[in-house]
C-alpha cells in the first residue's frame, strides 16, 4: 500500500490531461446498454468513447452516430475488427466482408481508429505460422479500403495466453513488423494500439514504443494486471490495483509524440461488472487522474 512517505511509482510525473479519457463500452457492459454508457460518459464529464460493434448494432448505428455526436465524445477506436484465419477461402472471404462492415461503421462514428484483434487458429488446426501469414493477408486485402475511407487499423497485439483463440499476433514487435510489411511507406493508415494488459510485461516494450513513434502508435488502452489473475480474460484491473506502472507507460506514449485518447477497457466478471456503473465510471475518472 502507498502511504503519504512511500509514493506511488511515478507520482512525481504530471497527471495526465483529463480530457483524454476515453471509456471502452466494454467496461459497463454488463450494467448498460450502449445509450445509457453514452449518457453516462457525458454525465461524469468523460470525454472519449469506443464501442464495441455488438452495442452498436443493438442501438443501430444511425441512432449511436447521433447520441454519440450529441453528447460531444471523441470516438477513441471502434471494437473490432480482424479476426482473419479462417479454414477455408470461404471464411477468409467472410471475414473480410464483415470488416469492410466495421471500417463503415468506423467512418460512420467518425473514430480514430478501428481496433484490430487479428484472430487465432482457424478451427482444428495447428498451424499458428500459417495463421499469421493469413493475418498478414487479411490485412493487406482490408489496407486500401481503410486508407479510402480515412479510417487507420490499429492492430492490438494481445497477451500470448490468446494466441490460440483470439490473436496470433502477441508483441509490438510483431505487429510493428506487420505494419512495415504492408504499409512500407507508413501512410497513416496502419498501425497499433497499445494495450497496457496485453503488454506490459514485453521487455521490448520501451523500444517498441519508440520505434512505433507518432505515426503508427493510434490507440492507448489502460487497465492493470492484477495478481493473482482469476480469470484469463475476464478478471482485469483497474488502475493503481495491479502491477503495472502505468503513469511511466504513458511517459513512453507521450514520449513518442502519441496525443490520442487513453481508453479504459477493463473485463471483470468478479468486480467492476457487479458494481454501480455510476461508480465504476467514477472511479476510471479518479484512477485516471491519481494512477495513470
Ligand atoms: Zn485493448
């Protein structure tokens, strides 16, 4: 516990902006349909949002352009897209018809970016070098209509534990190797987004950050890594409860001339989602402030 002598790692740093707050839907989800996060994100003065494509097709997105628009938030990223490896052409064909959808959606909620989580190992296979060959095509096939409708991919490398079922691209590293094999000219339309639970613990991380610079980092996601972690996916932190340090994170961020949002997105069954979202919201306002 930090006591008045003991200060929290990084405290000496300035607190960040606070009108760089952004609330990924998936963090009230469990209590709030999408209007209610809407209204609840202008209400406790927050000023970014990133919605999840289930809650916008359940608002229709018309109706979510417009209370989003209403209310004055910034649109931190759009969740998601990706998910490429298929088994067969069928497949691959599908997936990306349903993200030529996503990157409409994105132009139409006019975000900053539309979040990549690339997808794992197609069903029965074993071939995870094949998988992400498939990625890297997937990607090179959505590229141009992204650029087209001024909406950049971030690609999200996750923590490895996914790699089989959700993303089998799993370090900045690799996704910034993506990035340079498709988009050698670095347009803007390409890039990442730092997930601070999926990458903390990269010893790369720093140079990694640095390497992707201003024009290839579009997105930051915060939470923390508590210990133990109950849930692979669904017990994730809030900000100051884990191990991560995460206002030297955001120093490397910044660092690199990122100016973007910093988007909470916190999954937790066994605490935040059985909480008031009132006070959830609350507390990504005071954490943000005092722990990031
Ligand atoms: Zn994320």
């Amino acid at each position: 516990m930090a006591t008045p002598d003991t200060p929290r790692a990084g405290s000496s740093r300035s607190a960040p902006e606070p009108g760089r707050l952004s609330i990924n839907t998936a963090t009230v989800r469990k209590q709030w349909t999408l209007a209610q996060i809407i209204e609840g994100c202008a209400r406790h003065g927050i000023r970014g949002i990133a919605p999840w494509r289930d809650q916008i097709a359940e608002m229709g997105l018309v109706e979510a352009a417009r209370a989003i628009e209403a209310h004055g938030l910034r649109v931190s990223g759009v969740c998601r897209g990706g998910m490429f490896p298929a088994p067969d052409a069928a497949g691959r064909n599908n997936a990306l018809e349903d993200n030529l959808r996503a990157i409409e959606e994105a132009q139409r909620l006019g975000a900053d970016c539309l979040v990549m989580v690339v997808g794992g190992l197609p069903k029965d296979s074993k071939d995870i070098a094949g998988a992400r060959e498939q990625v890297k095509e997937g990607l090179a096939a959505l590229l141009p209509h992204a650029r087209a409708a001024g909406v950049p991919l971030a690609i999200e490398p996750l923590h490895p534990m996914y790699a089989a079922d959700r993303a089998c691209v799993n370090t900045l590293a690799q996704a910034l190797d993506l990035c340079d094999a498709i988009d050698p000219q670095t347009s803007g339309a390409l890039g990442v987004a730092v997930d601070a639970y999926h990458v903390w613990w990269d010893p790369q991380l720093e140079a990694q950050i640095a390497r992707a610079g201003k024009s290839r980092l579009l997105a930051y996601h915060i939470c923390d890594w508590l210990v133990p972690t109950r849930d692979l996916l669904n017990d994730r932190g809030m900000m100051g409860d884990g191990v991560i340090d995460l206002p030297k994170l955001r120093s490397r961020v910044e660092r690199c001339g990122y100016a973007g949002m910093h988007e909470v997105e916190i999954f937790s069954e066994l605490d935040w989602w059985r909480r008031d979202p009132h006070e959830v919201l609350d507390t990504c306002v005071e954490r943000h402030r005092s722990a990031s």
